[in-house]
C-alpha cells in the first residue's frame, strides 16, 4: 500500500521538523524508497556537476565548449549525461541553430531557474562553512590513521 506524500502546497511555509517527518515518514511508511520524489530529484541535482553547470547556465545561455571550458575539470562524457539528465528533467533547454555545423546552446528553463533559487541557502551555507568542514576531514582523517 503506497502513502502518499504530501503536496508541495502542503509544505510551504512549514518549519523544517514538519517537512522532514512529512517526507521521512511518507518515503519509508509502505513506500519504495526509489519512489520519494526527494530522493530523485537530488538523485539528478546533487551530483558534483550539477550545480556547476546550472550557475553557469544562469549566468547566461552557453554552448557545450563554453560549458567545457568553464568547468574544465569536468569530462566531456560527463558534461554530455548531465546536460542530457538536466534537460530530461526540464531544468535547461536545448536550442540548436539552422547553421552549417550546426550550433546548439543550453539554457536555464523556469524551472532550472526556480531551483537555482531554491539551492542558493544551500551554495551559501557552503561557502560559509567549507573552511570547518575541509577541518573537520582533516581531523578525521588524523584520527583515521
């Protein structure tokens, strides 16, 4: 018998206790876990990548080798499953141009945008905190030793 989960509606506004038992409780009361809407979308968001590519699709539309090169650790086959994960999920667009080669140009959709809007306490938070956090390895890393 699968719980439903509550609705987007029925979370806003709600303090962070009320939303994590509501999604807790829904993902693992007589519900697959694989089916948690959660789970999935950061399964695609959270990725190392992913919010590397969507800042830079918000700064601008971008072409792939733009793209490349502004994240330039990151490998062209990668780069290609993400952008293709993002746009399947409707977070940017694929435009490709009539030229002769063709041109293609990747964009934030609204709903990209929407979640950029959303991850932004998120990238805040850890910009804030990677100087404890890169400690806190490091003392675990000491201790592992």
């Amino acid at each position: 018998m699968l719980k439903e989960l509550p609705t987007r509606e029925g979370l806003m506004g709600a303090d962070v206790d009320t939303i994590v038992k509501a999604v807790l409780g829904g993902a693992t009361v007589g519900m697959n876990p694989s089916d948690c809407p959660v789970r999935d979308v950061l399964d695609h968001v959270g990725g190392k990548w992913s919010s590397l590519i969507l800042l830079n699709l918000k700064a601008k539309a971008h072409r792939f080798g733009e793209l490349k090169r502004a994240i330039p650790d990151i490998s062209q086959r990668m780069l290609t499953q993400t952008l293709r994960d993002q746009q399947r999920d409707g977070l940017i667009s694929r435009h490709v141009f009539p030229t002769n080669p063709p041109s293609v140009e990747y964009r934030l959709t609204d709903l990209g945008d929407s979640l950029i809007v959303t991850l932004s306490p998120l990238m805040a938070w850890a910009v804030d905190h990677h100087a404890r956090i890169l400690k806190a390895r490091a003392v675990f890393e000491a201790q592992s030793d």
